[in-house]
C-alpha cells in the first residue's frame, strides 16, 4: 500500500529532504500484560489516559499513520480528528503474531518451563513460539511497511501510532543491528521514538534522535 502522494512529485524535492518520523507505542490495552501479539484487544482506562498524556497539546505533524489494530488505531483516529490531520491505516504495521503464545501471561507460559521465555529473548531466530510468525517474515513486512511510508512522505514530519516489536524492528533496521538482538530495546507503553532521515533513496542517512521518550 502507498499512502496518496505522488511519487514524482516527491522526488523533485531537494536530495537534502529532511523527514522525521515519531512512533508511538499503544497504551497498556484491557487484560493488562500479555504476549498479545494480533488479538484486537481495545485500550484500557489506563491505556487512553498514557496515550493522551504522552502526546498532550503537541501537534508537529503533517500526518498520521497507524497500525489497524484497536490499541492504535482507536487513539490515531482520535488524535486526527482533533488535529484534523490526514489519516491512514497500514496492516503491515500490524504486532508480530505470537502464535501459541497470543493471550497468555509471562506467569502462564513460564508454569511448565522456567526457562521458555529466556530461550526466546536470547535467540528469538530459532526459539520461535508454536504457530508464530517468523522474525525473517516479521522483518520483511515490517521494513516494506517502513520503505513505503518513507518513499510516500518525503520532507514531512509523521506520527506513527503501533506496536514494541515494530518499533523495535524499525529502530533494528535504522542502526543496522542483528535481528536477533532487536529485543534488547526496551520500549514501554505509550513510549515515543523518533528518527530523522536526511535525504533520500540509497543515499539516505537516517539517525536515532531519541528512544523510548516523551515529546
């Protein structure tokens, strides 16, 4: 999916095109803490009260680009109609699918195997839950997600309402790191991030301004 610009268009600009994409990871939603993954579950109490806490009267944004599911899609479509801000929805923004895992609790799948959970973080590539998306796969449709926003809104300052693990594989993809240390970046509820991209196509050099932040 593209988002409705013209590509050409974009490309007449100046090689030195500054972009600034923020992300924003959804508030805690209902159920609290769970490997969660692609169940729609909505925003908490809790959850909408981080979200507008973290965001506030701030407004620096051309646009805004959400993953669909309910936990950012609820409050990106909220944040636009205050703003009156363009809106768009793009699923492969969507959390990595968890698979066996979706729905239950640390505490659960530790029960039958203390170790499950430290297997995973350490080496997620070959301790992949059952039925669960491959990190390859994740990395795929996440950094075409991510190439597609970036080609699609050159020079513009973007919020980008989604997940940890997409924040995480974006961040991965921006400082090059491996992709099985990506979950070494701690991102908390309702955390922001944001990157700067300075120019574009192959040349682009992008940099980390800030991680797991406020505005």
């Amino acid at each position: 999916m593209c988002f409705p610009y013209r590509v050409s268009t974009v490309w007449r600009m100046s090689e030195y095109t500054t972009t600034l994409i923020d992300l924003i990871r959804h508030g805690e939603p209902v159920g609290g803490r769970k490997y969660r993954g692609q169940l729609d579950d909505p925003l908490s109490e809790k959850g909408w009260r981080q979200m507008r806490e973290a965001v506030g009267d701030h407004c620096p944004w051309s646009a805004i680009v959400s993953s669909p599911l309910a936990r950012c899609s609820a409050f990106a479509g909220e944040l636009a109609e205050r703003h009156g801000l363009p809106l768009y929805f793009d699923d492969r923004l969507r959390e990595i699918g968890f698979g066996a895992w979706e729905g239950k609790t640390a505490t659960e799948l530790l029960a039958d195997d203390p170790e499950r959970l430290a297997r995973f973080w350490r080496d997620p590539i070959n301790h992949t839950p059952p039925g669960a998306e491959t990190l390859h796969a994740f990395r795929e449709r996440i950094t075409a997600g991510w190439n597609a926003l970036l080609e699609c809104h050159a020079g513009r300052h973007v919020l980008v309402v989604g997940h940890a693990g997409m924040m995480r594989m974006i961040i991965r993809e921006v400082l090059e790191m491996p992709l099985d240390r990506m979950f070494r970046l701690q991102v908390g509820n309702a955390a922001i991030s944001r990157i700067r991209i300075d120019g574009s196509g192959a040349e682009a050099l992008p940099q980390l301004v800030f991680h797991d932040g406020r505005l």
